[in-house]
C-alpha cells in the first residue's frame, strides 16, 4: 500500500544513449519505504540509482575527458 509521495533524484541510462542522465521526481513510497517507480518512467531505461531527495550532479562519466598531459 502507498500512503505519500517523496522526492527523488534517478540516475539512469537510455537504452538509444550511451549518456548517463538524471531526473528530479515525486514518487509514491510503500508503508515500508520502498519508491515505487511506475513502469511507464522505467520504460527504455537502465537505472543505475535512486537517491533520496534533490541531488546537484556536478560531474558525471563521460563529462570531461581529459588527455594525459592535463592530469599531471
């Protein structure tokens, strides 16, 4: 049974993009606690997290790639 709604933030990837990608939404929480993602949002993803609340991804894989000349 669902009882309220919580934010969170889904890191995931899309099945036609290689590119990681996020979303900010309100899902519906069990009793026990458990974000209950409806199919229709999981449809042609692969998610890799669930984060709790609104997150602010600085960087990702894949953002920047840097040449071994600019690390050192």
């Amino acid at each position: 049974m669902q009882n309220s709604l919580t934010l969170v933030t889904i890191i995931y990837y899309h099945e036609k993009s290689l590119e990681l990608l996020n979303e900010v939404r309100s899902f519906p929480i069990t009793t026990q606690g458990r974000v209950v993602i409806p199919e229709v949002f999981k449809k042609d993803k692969s998610i890799v997290a669930v984060c709790e609340g609104k997150i602010k991804i600085l960087n990702k894989l894949g953002d920047r790639i840097l040449l071994d000349s600019e690390v050192a």
